[in-house]
C-alpha cells in the first residue's frame, strides 16, 4: 500500500491513547484500530478533519505517501 498512517505516532506524540482518541473523535476504537494499523481501504474527511482536531496536527502529519516500487522491475 503506498499511503502509510501514521495515526500511532501522532498518538505517541501528543501522549493520547487510543480510547481517549476514540471518545474525543466518536468514533469506535475497532475502527480506530482498523485506521491505525493501516487496513482502512478509506477515510471521510469528516473523520480526518476531526482527529486532526483532537490531535492539533495536519493531515500530512497522519497521512505519507510512499512510492510502491515492488510492481516496478
């Protein structure tokens, strides 16, 4: 996948764990989980616009891009 989320460091960061992100954000801690270890397939605006909030970051502080070079031979 070549959009990484860096939602764990972000946490580590402002010291929050993933229940209080998820009760400031409302939104499950499954899907939470689901977010921060990559497997989410998408992401509402709304969601990100909200733990940015929480967080006080940008979205480029959660979200990275990386360049997949594993298809390229």
């Amino acid at each position: 996948m070549a959009i990484i989320v860096n939602l764990d460091v972000m946490l580590a960061k402002r010291k929050m764990s993933v229940t209080e992100l998820s009760e400031r954000v409302g939104i499950t801690m499954a899907n939470l989980s689901i977010l921060k270890n990559g497997k989410a397939k998408a992401i509402r605006l709304s969601t990100l616009d909200a733990i940015c909030e929480a967080l006080d970051c940008q979205p480029g502080d959660i979200l990275e891009y990386r360049r997949d070079d594993a298809g390229e031979a």
